[in-house]
C-alpha cells in the first residue's frame, strides 16, 4: 500500500544538537574517532564540526604547488583501511585527499559533519555533566537561519591537531604590500604565476616543496632565508601498475610492505633523536653528501656554505627533496640570506638597504603550533580555561587528556608528534584509547547513570616530567635552533620522546586508577582496573625466509590445482 504522506514524517521533538560525542574537526584524526566509534559498536551519536567545506583537515586547506606528504604512501593510510592504489612512494596532496573522501563515503560520515562551522567555545557543565559548545555557521546562507547556536554533548573530543592554524611573520611593513600575498595553507589558484618577479619567506620541508615548482613559470625568485635546512634525498618514485594490482590482490605482498617501510622509519629513531648516536653521524653526512652531489663544483662553493645548518640534524624538521637543491642553482633564482629589514609597497628591503621589487610573496611560515586548539576557548570542570592552564606549555596525559578537562581526549595533542614516522600510527592509538573512555561514559549513560573521568592532577605531572627529562637530552632540545616543536620559552610541546612502537604500548590500555573516577557508576569502572585491547602491530612479524615458505606454498597450491582443471583456458 502506497504512504499516503508525500514527504516523511518529522519528530518535532527531537533534539538535533545534543549527541553523545562532539568531534571538532573532519581531518585524519576526527574520521578516525568517528569510524572506531561506528566499527566497534556501531555509536553513530555523533557531530563532527568542520570550519572547512570538505574533510581531509590539512589535506583539504594545503593546496599549494608541489604538496606532498614526507611519509611512504603504503604507511600513510589508515591499517584498517589499506590503499593498494598508491601512484607514488610518496603520496601528493590530491591523492591522499582523495583516499580520505572516499572513506568518508564508505563509512557514511558526511551525515555527521556540519561543514562552515566552527567551535567557537566548549564549556563543562558540572550539572549536568555534559559539555556546552558555542557553534558559529560560516557559510552566508546558513548563516541567515542564525549565525550561531548551542550544542550539549557527553564527550568532547578535540581533533584539530597542530597544523591548522597559519602563522604569519611579523615584519614591518607585511600589510603595506600592495601585490599579492599568500600564505602556503591558503594557496589561491587563480593567481598566474607566469613572468612574476617572485619572493618567498621560509626555507622549511614546505618552502622546499614550492619553490621548485614556482621557479620554473616565474621570470624571477627570490628566497628569503633566515636559517637553512638538513636536506635528505627523497628517491620518489612512480608505482607501477602491475605493482598495484599485486598489493590490491595479493594482500600478504601489501603488508609486508607496509611492515618493512615501519621497520625503516622506526630505525630512523636514534638518528633523529640522538646526537651522539652513529645513525645521527651517518644521516648527517648523508645529508651533506646530498648536497655536494647535487650542487658540486666550485661555482657553487658559496652556496653550500649558505646552505650549511650550523646545528645538529634533526633540531628542527627535516626536509626530504631531489629538486630543492638543483632548483637553486637556477639563474632565475637567488637566495637572500640577509635579515629582512621591512617590507615596502613593491616589495622586500634586506640588511645593508637592498631592495628586491615583487609582484607575489609567499609565506611559507608555518603554523601556531604550540597554541594548541586555538582560537577555540575550552572552560573545564573549575571553570578555568585551557589557554589559562597552559599559560607555560601545553601538556597532557599522554597526549591525550588534560587536567580539569572532564570526559574530555585530543588526538595529536601535546607531545605526540613523531619527527621520522607516520603520524597515523598515533592517532589510531590515540582515538582506540578516547574511544575506551567514550565507551564507558555511554554505557553508563544507557544503564541511567553517570561517568566523570578526569586524569589525576599528579599522573599528568609525573608523566610529563618523565617525558621532559628524556626530550631535555634530546636533539630537538639544542639551544642552538628554534624550530616549531617547542615554544617561545623553549619548552618542547609538540614531539614524542621515543618510538612510535612505545607509543602505541603505553596507550593500548587504560589503567582506570590513571582517573579521578566520579558519578553514580565510578564504583563500577574502578573495579575494572585495566581495560586493554590488542595493539595495531606494523611492523615485521615473519622473516623473509618464512615469507618465502608461505609465497612458494600458495604458488604450488595453485600449480596443483591447474593441474587438476580440465576447462577451457582464457
């Protein structure tokens, strides 16, 4: 029988804008939250919001020429959803936003995701024991309904990561430019870069990525650079088709790929973390060999010189580049490596009065990334906020929850980022862990009752003073360089002090006496102690003699089994 309705019916009694979990941000780290929640319990509860108009996170605002990711594609995709179309040893911008569109698709998120919207505060209600977060529509249209409206959740995840928000330098004069300015985060397309003169701020793993790209359309470039980069050969490479169709149909091929592209990033640890070590002296001189081999000869002399860091591999990123090099040594390009003095009208003005006339400037300057989860004012159980507690340094139980900040994780947080290997392997332990404590809050939640979990106020200080003694001997903590991984004091905020691996084995439990456990089913938790679940394991589990055992086995399966078939042959 046919509905007699022509349109479906609507409960005007539901409220639209109070979920179990509020996820602010639609990058790696927000999908990641949302898919556990949806693969191990099929919690679809949930609001991501998005400032942007698509997911991907940084994947979807970097758009400048030359984008690319700095890790091996096969390990820059998420364990639980493997990508054998990889086109490159190294993956670009376009393709890895597309890997990730696609996995919204498949794991029906956009119907979560309020895109042009924005968190502008997130409030803790002792009451009601739920969080309260300000929401700003920034589309036009949507915002005419109502530029801003209240959503309740009974967790809050932060998934913003320390790569959102742009960070411009301050230099007398910026504003005054009167050509084009862009900022790399904010790429604008439309501009013809062909027979500019063309002047770019930041020589980092960014500014190595454009300039070869810019260099060659414009009449003229002009690199300004304060400090220079350690430089290491990139060896990209095209992926050939028979190769994808290998890892598509022979999975056991595909991970042990992806096994020994793990051992290889996590062999880099010592080099990047440990100057005294022998693999810091051999990545150093790889480095420099790089160099000579690329910009030789005496007519070069000077630019090698330019080009030389004067601190320790690794105190600040590494750049990965075949073409940055020999780009320089292009006749229209020049690198200026006196200190900016003030930017006019028509352009850039140096130490000792010289002038450089420009019609664009690109800043490839970074982001704030210490300021984490900035601009977004976040009020805990006390009523303090987050940038007021973190007035010296953000700091977290590992990473992911804060003092005061009830019912509340952050993925990519305070001291998670790995400087040799793929970010995604701490989010998948990140988000496993929040979605540990998502779990019990929900459950409690269902059976009538109520959860509080806080991290104790001397587990977060023990375990920070634990990290910080082992980053104090570190690399990244040389006085001689300043770099995005610590902040103005010098207090490194940003990197992890050991192997992804030990990472991944600290957070593959939660110890519930880590929490002050409050509500009417605290007694319940407590008695749990520990909750574990079972680590995502990358790396090599089987030899490559037992890997040779097991290929020869299906290959003579195979072969017997052809021999047994008597049908026609196509």
């Amino acid at each position: 029988m046919t509905d007699p309705n022509h349109c479906p019916k609507v409960d005007y009694g539901r409220n639209i804008n109070d979920a179990d979990v509020a996820i602010i941000g639609a990058g790696i780290s927000g999908m990641c939250t949302a898919i556990d929640m949806i693969r191990r319990g099929g919690e679809r509860n949930f609001i991501i919001f998005e400032k942007s108009n698509q997911v991907g996170g940084t994947w979807n605002d970097n758009v400048y020429p030359g984008c690319c990711c700095d890790v091996y594609s096969h390990l820059y995709s998420f364990s639980f959803e493997p990508n054998p179309n990889w086109t490159r040893q190294y993956p670009g911008q376009e393709e890895i936003q597309q890997y990730l569109v696609q996995i919204a698709h498949k794991y029906q998120l956009y119907r979560h995701i309020r895109f042009n919207t924005s968190v502008d505060e997130a409030r803790w209600d002792e009451d009601s024991r739920k969080w309260r977060l300000v929401i700003s529509r920034l589309g036009g249209k949507e915002a005419e309904f109502g530029s801003s409206y209240m959503v309740t959740s009974d967790f809050l995840v932060s998934a913003v990561g320390q790569l959102n928000v742009p960070k411009y330098p301050k230099i007398d004069g910026l504003k005054q430019f009167k050509g084009k300015v862009m900022h790399s985060a904010r790429w604008d397309w439309d501009y013809d870069l062909r027979g500019k003169k063309i002047g770019i701020i930041g020589t980092g793993a960014t500014a190595a990525q454009i300039i070869p790209e810019v260099a060659r359309p414009c009449t003229s470039l002009v690199i300004f650079q304060r400090t220079p980069a350690w430089v290491l050969p990139r060896h990209d490479a095209p992926i050939s088709t028979f190769m994808q169709q290998v890892y598509r149909y022979v999975p056991f091929v595909r991970k042990r790929h992806r096994a020994r592209l793990m051992d290889l990033r996590e062999s880099a640890f010592d080099a990047a973390f440990d100057t005294k070590s022998t693999a810091h002296a051999f990545v150093t001189n790889v480095s420099k060999k790089h160099m000579l081999t690329q910009l030789g000869g005496d007519n070069n002399a000077t630019l090698r010189e330019q080009l030389t860091p004067n601190y320790p591999f690794s105190c600040k990123r590494i750049t990965l580049s075949d073409e940055y090099y020999p780009t320089l040594a292009r006749d229209n390009v020049f690198l200026e490596t006196r200190s900016i003095s003030s930017i006019s009208a028509d352009g850039v003005t140096v130490e000792g009065d010289v002038h450089h006339d420009l019609d664009l400037l690109i800043l490839a300057t970074g982001f704030r990334t210490t300021q984490f989860m900035y601009p977004i004012k976040i009020y805990g159980g006390n009523g303090c906020s987050l940038e007021c507690a973190w007035s010296k340094g953000a700091s977290a139980y590992l990473g992911i929850t804060v003092k005061d900040m009830p019912n509340f994780g952050m993925l990519y947080g305070p001291n998670t980022n790995l400087a040799y290997n793929s970010l995604i392997l701490q989010i998948e332990a990140q988000s496993l862990y929040i979605n540990t404590l998502i779990s019990e809050v929900l459950a409690s939640k269902r059976q009538g009752m109520t959860l509080r979990l806080e991290p104790r106020e001397e587990v977060v200080r023990n375990y920070n003073e634990e990290i910080q003694a082992r980053l104090a001997v570190s690399t990244f903590a040389d006085p001689s360089c300043t770099s995005w991984f610590k902040n103005e004091a010098g207090l490194i905020t940003n990197n992890w002090c050991d192997s992804a691996i030990t990472y991944q084995k600290r957070t593959c439990f939660v110890d519930w006496t880590d929490f002050d456990v409050l509500g009417t089913a605290a007694a319940d938790v407590r008695r749990k102690g520990k909750t574990r679940w079972k680590r995502v394991v990358e790396e090599t589990q089987f030899s490559d003699t037992v890997i040779k055992l097991l290929a020869t086995a299906v290959l003579g399966s195979l072969v017997v089994g052809c021999s047994f078939y008597s049908g026609p042959v196509f």
